[in-house]
C-alpha cells in the first residue's frame, strides 16, 4: 500500500511538501505526493530537494504500457518504470537530472532522504 510507504506524502500539498523538504535540508530529500492536478495522466509529483531548492517533477502514467515516466512528455529515450517504488528504487543508485525551471541549469542529484508529514 501506497500509504504506508515512508516516502509518500498522499494529498500533501505543493507547499507543505516544500516545507517539509527545506526543514530536513539534506541533498536527495524527497517524496511523492498526489499532483495538485490529479488527472490520470499525471497522478504523482516527485519533489526532491537540492542545495535549497525544491524541484517538482511530475510522474505520468503511461495508459499503454501500464507504467510510470518522469518529467514532461516528448521525450525520446524515455525511461518506464512498472511502479512508484521502482522509481525510488532506481533514482537511489542512479542519479536523478534535475533542471531549473527558470535559468534551465542541470544539476544531478541521487533519492537518499525520504520524507512524510
């Protein structure tokens, strides 16, 4: 059960995830928190901390191949994942691209610090 998961934060919203994050200040903070959207294409918001800053990246279900992508659509090597925990799983070991969504840097960093409210 999604629920019981130490890394999911439910119907948290956008700023109460950003909060918790910055409160626990450590690089590779995260969680998975239902999208303020909540539409069926992008049910998930992964937040991850980095040097201060909270980046929000959106999770997509992927209706035909049952699976889980992250970021926005259009990419051309896009990575499927069966599960939430397989996300986690991978972005511990492989590291996670996060790009700033007003200078567009990249910076890369790993999942080490779950968080729940």
């Amino acid at each position: 059960m999604l629920q019981e998961k130490e890394w999911f934060a439910g119907n948290c919203n956008r700023k109460t995830a950003e909060d918790l994050l910055l409160q626990i200040n450590k690089d590779g903070a995260f969680l998975i928190r239902r999208s303020s959207a909540q539409n069926a294409r992008q049910p998930y918001t992964l937040a991850v901390l980095y040097r201060q800053k909270v980046y929000n990246i959106p999770i997509r279900f992927l209706e035909e191949t049952r699976g889980y992508a992250l970021g926005k659509e259009g990419k051309k090597n896009e990575e499927i994942f069966s599960s939430l925990q397989e996300i986690i799983s991978h972005h511990k070991n492989n590291q996670l691209l996060l790009i700033d969504s007003k200078s567009q840097a990249k910076h890369t960093t790993y999942l080490t610090h779950p968080a729940h409210p």
